[in-house]
C-alpha cells in the first residue's frame, strides 16, 4: 500500500481537490497533516475532519498538546517564555483552567496525566494519529501512556464542551 503524504490541507476544498487530482493518477492521499488539539479544534470545525473520515484519508494531528500547554505545566502565574508566550498568554491560561482542571480530574481516574488524557481525547476521535514532539526520553515514555486505553464517550464531549467554551482567545492560525 502507498499514497501521497500531504502537510496542511487546511481547508475542506483544498483536501477534497487534492484527493481528486491524485484519484485521477491512480495515487491515493493516505494522509493530512494538520494542527489538531482540544485547544485548537478546527479541522473538526472547517469540515476538514469529516472530509478526512469521509475519503478515506488519517489525518496527522500535530501540535497536539499544543506546545505543552496541554500538559499542564503553565498556569496564568507560570505562563510560557518567548514564543509560546505571545498565543499562550496569562489571560488565556486562566481561560483554560476549568478545563485543564477536568482533565486532571479524569486523568487521576484512570491513572494517567494531563497530556495522556489529551493525546487520547483526540485517538477517540477515530481516523487521527497524535505527533507529540518530545524534548527528552522522559515526555516520549510519557506519550507511550496514552495508547492502550479510551475515554469514556461522555468524557470525551465534556471535554470537547469545555474546550468550546474558551471564547475570545487568539490562537495560531492557519489560513486555508
Ligand atoms: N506540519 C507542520 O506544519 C507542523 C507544524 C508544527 C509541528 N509539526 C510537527 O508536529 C510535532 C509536534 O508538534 P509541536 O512540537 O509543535 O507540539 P506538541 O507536540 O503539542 O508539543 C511538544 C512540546 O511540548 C513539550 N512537551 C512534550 N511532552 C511534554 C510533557 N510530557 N510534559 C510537558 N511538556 C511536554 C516539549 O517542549 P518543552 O519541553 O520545551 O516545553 C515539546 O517540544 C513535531 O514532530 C513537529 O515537527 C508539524
């Protein structure tokens, strides 16, 4: 089995006329690399998701504790230095908190921490592959403990409903 490997189809008809294009080589598009966390949904906002499960395409979720925020490690008094300090800023974080509260919460329940939970909120989504950037051996074994178990169905959309509750935050953006 092969197919094309696509970094940022970003937008639903970028997916869809690139998919088509290669139809017609005979190439299949086996996947689509995307920024995907449960702090930045927009695939599963723009279409870009469904079109993914649709056609038959994985869709690659990089960025997917967004940067480390997601592990819980920043808190409106320890807020990210340099870059990651512009998106993720102490307003933000202080949005954040109920729901990094409830995924600690839910982590404690199943032994797992924050960033497990939240690589495998986006695994239960179905049809997504996490991409964890790790600094160290520890966060890579820190990564191996979120496969092998899900979330409950009701955990994962009160996650979700949480996280759509952070309204007014500018996060990174991806032009489609
Ligand atoms: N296709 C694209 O356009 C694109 C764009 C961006 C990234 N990517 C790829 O996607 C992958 C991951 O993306 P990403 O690095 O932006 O984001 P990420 O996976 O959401 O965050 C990774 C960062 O979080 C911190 N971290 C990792 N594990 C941790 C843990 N257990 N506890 C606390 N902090 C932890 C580390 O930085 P610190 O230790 O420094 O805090 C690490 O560099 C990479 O392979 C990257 O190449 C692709």
């Amino acid at each position: 089995m092969y197919g094309m490997v696509w970094y940022g189809l970003t937008s639903e008809k970028r997916l869809r006329d690139a998919h088509a294009r290669l139809k017609k080589r005979g190439v299949p598009l086996a996947v689509n690399q995307v920024n995907y966390s449960l702090i930045y949904r927009t695939p599963e906002e723009n279409g870009v998701k469904a079109a993914c499960d649709e056609l038959g395409v994985t869709l690659i979720a990089y960025s997917p504790i967004a940067q480390g925020v997601l592990s819980g490690k920043y808190t409106p008094e320890n807020p990210p230095t340099g870059p990651r300090g512009n998106t993720y800023t102490p307003e933000f974080l202080t949005k954040l908190q109920p729901l990094m509260n409830r995924i600690k919460e839910i982590g404690v329940s199943y032994g797992k921490n924050p960033t497990q939970v939240s690589l495998n909120w986006l695994t239960c989504q179905g049809n997504v592959v996490p991409i964890p950037g790790a600094k160290n051996a520890g966060q890579a074994m820190e990564f191996a403990g979120a496969l092998g178990w899900s979330l409950a169905a009701d955990e994962v959309e009160e996650l979700r409903t949480l996280a759509r509750e952070i309204k007014g935050i500018k996060m990174p953006i991806e032009e489609s």
